[in-house]
C-alpha cells in the first residue's frame, strides 16, 4: 500500500515562506505524475502544481512565479516551496500521485498540511 505523508505546514505572515514535503514509501518514479491540491475552508478543493515524470511542471495561475514544485528521486520525495505568501493562500494542502496502468488510474494521498497565512 502506498502511503504518501505531507509535513512543512504552519502558521505564517503574509510575505512569508514555507516548504512543505510530501514523502512516499515506495519509488516516486513509479508514478506518472505528482500533484499538490489545495483545499480553503468552504471551498472546493484545487490543483495547485504538478510535476510530471519526466520532470514537466505546472502550476495554477493564481500561483505561478510564488510556488515552486520539485522532487528529490534519490529521497522519494516532493516538495512545494511557497513564497510571497498570501492570506488567500489558507487551505489544506494534499499532496497526490498517480499511476496509470492497463488502462486504470490510481491515485494515492496524503491526509493533507494545514497552511494559515494570517497576520
């Protein structure tokens, strides 16, 4: 059974940094791409980066030039660096991954990071 474990939230002023990490306990080179998702108190839940097997990433507009999603395949691990945070960035972040196979998906998460940004 896959697991995948998020770590790096907290409480951060508007401005400011955080890393999270999502570390898996099998080879993340197995998967066909890795996600981080985001889900804000009342709404419903957002994909915020992607990054591919090959190394592609993407990023939701709301985002792009602030987060950074990496990985470390010696390490089996993603990261997402988030900067210049905003209070609107507040949400459980939940990371995912995915393995396609004989036509099925499986998609394994996290139990999510709670990130407050608040002054």
């Amino acid at each position: 059974q896959v697991q995948l474990v998020e770590s790096g939230g907290g409480l951060v002023q508007p401005g400011g940094s955080l890393r999270l990490s999502c570390a898996a306990s099998t080879s993340i080179l197995s998967f066909n791409a890795m996600n981080w998702y985001r889900q804000a108190p009342g709404k419903e839940r957002e994909l915020v980066a992607t990054i591919t097997k090959s190394g592609s990433t993407s990023y939701e507009d709301s985002v792009k030039g602030r987060f950074t999603i990496s990985r470390d395949n010696a390490e089996n691990t993603m990261y997402l660096q988030m900067n210049s945070l905003k209070p609107e960035d507040t949400a459980v972040y939940y990371c995912n991954a995915f393995e396609k196979g004989w036509g099925a998906r499986t998609d394994y998460w996290g139990k999510g990071t709670l990130v407050t940004v608040s002054s």
